[in-house]
C-alpha cells in the first residue's frame, strides 16, 4: 500500500532487483480505484487502513478486495480482513 502501483515494477532493493507486485494482480480491483490511491499516497503516506479510505475514497468492496489480497499488511499489525471490518464497520466507505 505504500509504494505499489497498478501495475508491477521492477526496482532496485540493496543493489538486487526485485519485483514490486502491483495492484492489478489484486482479482476485481480496478485501475480507477487503484490511482486513486497513488494520488492520495502523492499528498502524504497512509497512516492506517481509516486514512487510506478516507483520503482515497475507497468503498467497502474495494476495501475488501484489498484486504482480502494482503495489500493491507503494510498498515496495521490486525489480519487484513479485521482491519477491513474494522475500517467499515466504523462508518467507513
């Protein structure tokens, strides 16, 4: 969540490439909603799952989709699909 992108990248960690997984591969998850958090991401990094569909303005499907990919791993140490629950249950898109 904090560096992916739509698509996968190739990047240089330690001097060794390695391959950034991007959002894409995530099934049912859309390039709109996955440039909206690249946009979102630009203004500052996500704080936690609330802030990032917040600021992305992510829907619940899409939180799920995310959560459901491990894409949420990064932002809390909850198993994604609690902090999903969690994100929505509290009134979240």
């Amino acid at each position: 969540m904090l560096y992916s992108n739509y698509d996968s990248t190739l990047e240089d960690i330690d001097t060794k490439p390695a391959v950034r997984l991007g959002r894409r591969l995530i099934k049912g998850m859309r390039e709109a909603a996955a440039q909206s958090i690249v946009e979102a991401r630009r203004k500052a990094p996500f704080t936690s799952a609330e802030d990032l569909s917040l600021r992305a303005r992510l829907d619940q499907p899409v939180m799920k989709l995310l959560a459901g990919g491990d894409a949420l791993m990064s932002l809390s140490g909850q198993p994604p699909l609690l902090r999903c629950c969690a994100v929505c249950a509290q009134g979240g898109p």
